[in-house]
C-alpha cells in the first residue's frame, strides 16, 4: 500500500529531514509518496505550524480525520503535540510510522516493526559525519569519517561487521574519545560501507528522491571492486542526478544498486544534495587523500576527474 504523505509551508531543511524520513518508511514495511499539500484528502499532512497556511491546513486535516504532524511552535493551540523541525530524520521516520498506523491498519504492528538498517542511522543526522563505534556480533570498530577511515583489532572484524551488520544485532555510539590507530588496522570508511551496502541488498530502502553530487572522489580501497560505485561517483562528481537518472543512465546499474551506493556515500558523509543546506556537519577536507590516492590517480587516467 503506497500513503500519500502531503507538506505544507516547511522550509528546505525541514523539508529534506522528511524526504529522507519517507525513505526510511520501508523499514517500518510502510511506502509513502510525499507530495504538496494542495487540500485534498491524504494519509498524513506534515506542515509548519508556526506559519499561518501551514496552521490552516493542520487545522483542515484534524477536522477531517487526517493524521498530522505539527512541526513547530503552534500559532495557536491546534490539539496536537508539536514537533521540532530540526528532529533528525530517524526520529520523523519513527513518529511518521505512529501516525500511519493509523491509515494502514493492515501494515504491521508498531511491536513488530523491523529497526531502521544501522547504515541508514549513519546517512542522516544526528549520526552523519560524526565519529561513531559500532559493536556487532561482539567485535567493535570504530568509523572516523573525518579521518576517512576505520579501524577494527583485525582484518576479520572489518570483514565480519560490514558483511553481518544489516543481519546482527547491533549497537551504534557516537564517540568523542581520540583515535589511538597504533594497535589497530584500517581501511577506508567509503570500502567499508559500500561492502556493508552490498550485503545489506534489499534490506536498504530506496534513497531519498533529490538531487545530489559528491562533494570529493571516494576512496573505494586498493583493488578496484567496486564498479558500480565507481560508475555512479563518476557521474555524480560532475553533475547533481537523481536517483533514477542515475539508475537511467547508460552502463548504470540497476536502481537498487545506485541507492546501495548513495546510502554509501551518504553514511561516509561524502554527498549533498543540490541546493540544500547540508544536514551534517561540516566535514574537514581530506586534500592529499582525494588529490594522491590510487583511486584519484585511475580516475584522472581515464578522465574521471579534471586534471
């Protein structure tokens, strides 16, 4: 069953919090359509409530059932507990799923629903771009993504927690403690996570319809397996592309593939999305990785950067 989600008056950044909130819904076994409020009926309205018409249309749809979602400081008393538009997208996706439960009593049960995939966590706010350590299956590592790279006691548990976290129970913590590398292995976050998006296959939900373009080339590690992600950085390097433009383009993969590697990039804090605020926080430039890395040097080679 797709839900027709409907906005009205939210700025832009509020706006990308709940387009990539709908993108998570499939975790919950929801699918919605999000769309302009245009005073039709719908299966919820999400709209400001500190706005006057974002007010009207709140007030419009309790009177005819609709579930809603205030975000702001109500103009005035609308019978709903507002919600701070700067909530980050995993908490809307949470709250979107209470609501609908309401329209699609035939969805599963709030008690059963699946948790959202932890590199799902770590493509939006509050996760996205901080330093986190993840414990899975009893081994820890520890993502750097300002650093660009992870760290793990071996080889194996690098490999064991990027093939088992989207199966395993698991545990995600930000971390504000340094990063003692002199014991530790490493690799770079961009390899980790794209193996942890493959494996995670058709258990990642569709990514968040915009536009986006990477904002440096990743590190796809020493040996050059990740064609797919190569292909798509390719493109989104030099242009801002949807989704399913990429997933369009020629000799592109398939579109669950793009997102696997949007979800990637976007958990490595490497992708913005065109003429949006970005949602994460700033992230200290790695020059002399992304300027003389291997994977730098095989791009220019083939006209994939400029030289």
């Amino acid at each position: 069953m797709l839900l027709d989600i409907r906005t009205a008056a939210l700025d832009d950044l509020a706006e990308q919090r709940v387009r990539l909130a709908v993108s998570l819904l499939p975790a919950y076994r929801l699918r919605g359509r999000l769309g302009a409020w245009d005073g039709t009926r719908c299966d919820l309205l999400i709209a400001a409530a500190d706005d006057l018409y974002g007010h009207r249309a709140l007030s419009l749809a309790r009177r005819r059932g609709t579930p809603v979602m205030a975000l702001g400081a109500p103009i005035a008393d609308i019978g709903v507990e507002p919600i701070s538009p700067a909530s980050p997208a995993s908490v809307l996706a949470r709250l979107m799923r209470d609501r609908l439960q309401v329209a699609a009593p035939d969805a599963a049960p709030v008690g059963e629903a699946e948790p959202v995939a932890p590199l799902c966590r770590l493509a939006v706010a509050p996760l996205r771009g901080r330093a986190v350590d993840v414990v899975c299956s009893g081994r820890t590592i520890l993502l750097r993504p300002q650093l660009g790279r992870v760290y793990a006691a071996s080889h194996s548990d690098l490999l064991a927690v990027a093939d088992g976290m989207s199966g395993s129970p698991w545990q995600i913590e930000p971390s504000d403690r340094m990063t003692d590398a002199h014991d530790l292995v490493s690799a770079s976050i961009e390899s980790f996570l794209l193996r942890t998006a493959q494996r995670a296959g058709d258990r990642l939900p569709p990514f968040a319809d915009g536009r986006y373009r990477l904002h440096a080339w990743p590190d796809l590690g020493s040996v050059p397996t990740y064609l797919d992600a190569m292909r798509v950085a390719r493109l989104l390097i030099r242009h801002a592309m949807t989704p399913d433009e990429l997933a369009q383009a020629d000799g592109m993969p398939d579109r669950r593939r793009v997102d696997a590697c949007l979800w990637a990039f976007a958990a490595a804090n490497l992708l913005s999305e065109a003429g949006a605020q970005r949602a994460a926080p700033p992230r200290p430039q790695r020059p002399a990785r992304v300027q003389s890395g291997l994977w730098s040097s095989l791009a220019r080679r083939f006209g994939l950067l400029p030289q």
